[in-house]
C-alpha cells in the first residue's frame, strides 16, 4: 500500500533501517481517501474466488448440472419447443396481417 501511496523514489523513502515493514506501514498516516480506495482493492479476488467455487461445486455435481439449478433437461426441451411454437404462431400472424392488407 505504501509503494502506492506514499511519495517514494528508492526504496529506503519507503522503508527506514530501524523500522520493519510492518512498523512502517502501520505508522504511516493515509489520508481517508486512501483508507476508503483500500477498502475495495480485494474485491476483484473475492469475485475470482466466488467464480472458482461455483465452477468448482458445477463441476462436482456432474454432468446432470446446469446454469440454473431448476433446470432440468425435460424443462429446458419444454421452453425450447414453447419458443419454436411461439415463433411459428407469429410468423402465421404475420402472414395473416399481410394477406389482409
């Protein structure tokens, strides 16, 4: 944190000799823009690590795991035949309303 927030040119600017680096990081005064901005540089990893445990529990459910939990094979043919029926019904519409015109 402090290599980004603190002034330095070497790296004796950031560590002193007689300090650790512990020390030095926890005597440094970041201002609250600083503070508020260190809040939220883990969050990125959180996601990465949310998306790997989700990939990990698909994974270990098997082959029968799907996206959604609710979906089951029979469920998602169910929707896809809804959908191709629902397009063949407007296209018949469309027909209709043109022979009219």
């Amino acid at each position: 944190m402090l290599t980004l927030f603190k002034p330095w040119r070497s790296e004796k600017d950031l560590k002193t000799d007689n300090k650790n680096r512990d020390e030095t990081f926890t005597s440094y005064v970041f201002s609250q823009q600083q503070i508020e901005l260190m809040k939220y540089f883990n969050i990125r990893y959180e996601c990465f690590d949310a998306c790997d445990d989700y990939s990990a529990k698909l994974k270990q459910d098997g082959e029968n795991s799907f996206f959604a939990h609710w979906a089951t094979n029979d469920i998602i043919e169910e929707l896809d035949e809804e959908n191709h029926i629902n397009s063949n019904m407007q296209d018949s519409c469309e027909n209709i309303n043109e022979e009219d015109d």
